[in-house]
C-alpha cells in the first residue's frame, strides 16, 4: 500500500514536536530550583540511608560467616 507523501512515518516529525512543545506548561525558574534541590536531597538521605544499611549488613555477614 502506497501512502501520500504527508502521511509517510517522519514527515513533519520536527514541526510537529515544536507545536506540541509550545502547548506545555513549563515551571517557573524558582519552582525548578526548588524541586532539583528537593530531588538531591532526597537522593543524598536515601543514599545515607542504604549505604549504612550495607554497611551494616556487611559487618553482621563477616561477623557471623567470616568470623571477623
């Protein structure tokens, strides 16, 4: 099945990205400050947290199996 040449996969592909790009609401400068710092912070407790679980962990396996 032959298409029109406008209905081919990828024609209009960029033209149509940029209208749907203009249609979104973006955030505001100081609510993408304050919600990337929310995510590291996040990230960094979250980090803190699992990495003293591991060490934990580690030191109870040698512990218990290694007889450190």
């Amino acid at each position: 099945m032959v298409m029109p040449e406008s209905k081919k996969i990828g024609s209009g592909f960029f033209s149509d990205t940029v209208a749907e790009l203009k249609k979104v609401t973006w955030l505001s400068w100081n609510e993408a400050i304050r919600l990337t710092a929310l995510v590291l912070g996040i990230s960094i407790v979250v980090g803190l947290i699992l990495g003293g679980l591991d060490f934990g962990f580690s030191a109870l396996v040698n512990k218990l199996f290694v007889g450190g």
